[in-house]
C-alpha cells in the first residue's frame, strides 16, 4: 500500500470521525475568551478547531517543501561548482602541456641549430 494511500484513508478516518463527534454533541457551551463569555454549539468548536490544525498541518508542510527546494537548490549549485572547478582544472593542464610542447619544440629547434 502507498504512503499516499495511506494518507488519504487517515485523513477520511479524522473527518469521519471529526464529522460524528460534531453530528452527536450539539449542545452549546458557555466559552470565554479574552475576557469575553461565548455560548457557543460544541459542534462548531470541533469543526473549527479541525480546520485549524489542518490548516496548520498546510502551512508547515508548505515551509518544509520550500526548505526541501533550498536544499536541491544548493545541491545542484554544489555539483555545478564541481562540474566547473574540474573544467578548469583540465584546461589548466591542457594549457600546460600546451606550454609544454611550444618548449620542446623550440629547444630542438634552438638544438638544431646549434648542431
């Protein structure tokens, strides 16, 4: 079974269940908040407070995959750095065998020469 599967049956068995507490408690309740008294269903308290936290479950993974994007990011800067250093590194010595080879061939031209 997929992770993604198993994601989706979890989350059905949260709002099923969130669904049956809200459907069996419909009684009001005496709520207060920032010095104010609320009545207020019991139902809607579990909704809302479902809705928050996945609304909090969201915003987090949104900052875990932007963070997960950085990182990659970062990788594929790290291994273009590599990929360059090398180049650079091979035409150096493509540069001095270059200079190399313009040597020897003036020493024996200047050995010629001088034979």
């Amino acid at each position: 079974m997929s992770h993604k599967l198993i994601y989706i049956l979890i989350s059905a068995v949260c709002i099923i269940g969130t669904l049956y507490f809200a459907a069996m408690n419909t009684q009001s309740i005496e709520l207060s908040f920032v010095g104010q008294k609320f009545t207020v269903p019991l139902a809607l308290i579990a909704v809302k407070l479902f809705v928050l936290g996945g609304a909090t479950a969201f915003c987090l993974q949104r900052l875990r995959r932007r963070e997960e994007k950085s990182e990659q990011k970062q990788l594929e800067w790290k291994a273009q750095d590599a990929k360059l250093q090398a180049e650079i590194q091979g035409d150096t010595v493509k540069l001095l065998e270059a200079k190399i080879a313009t040597l020897e061939t003036a020493l024996e031209k200047a050995l010629k020469k001088k034979n």
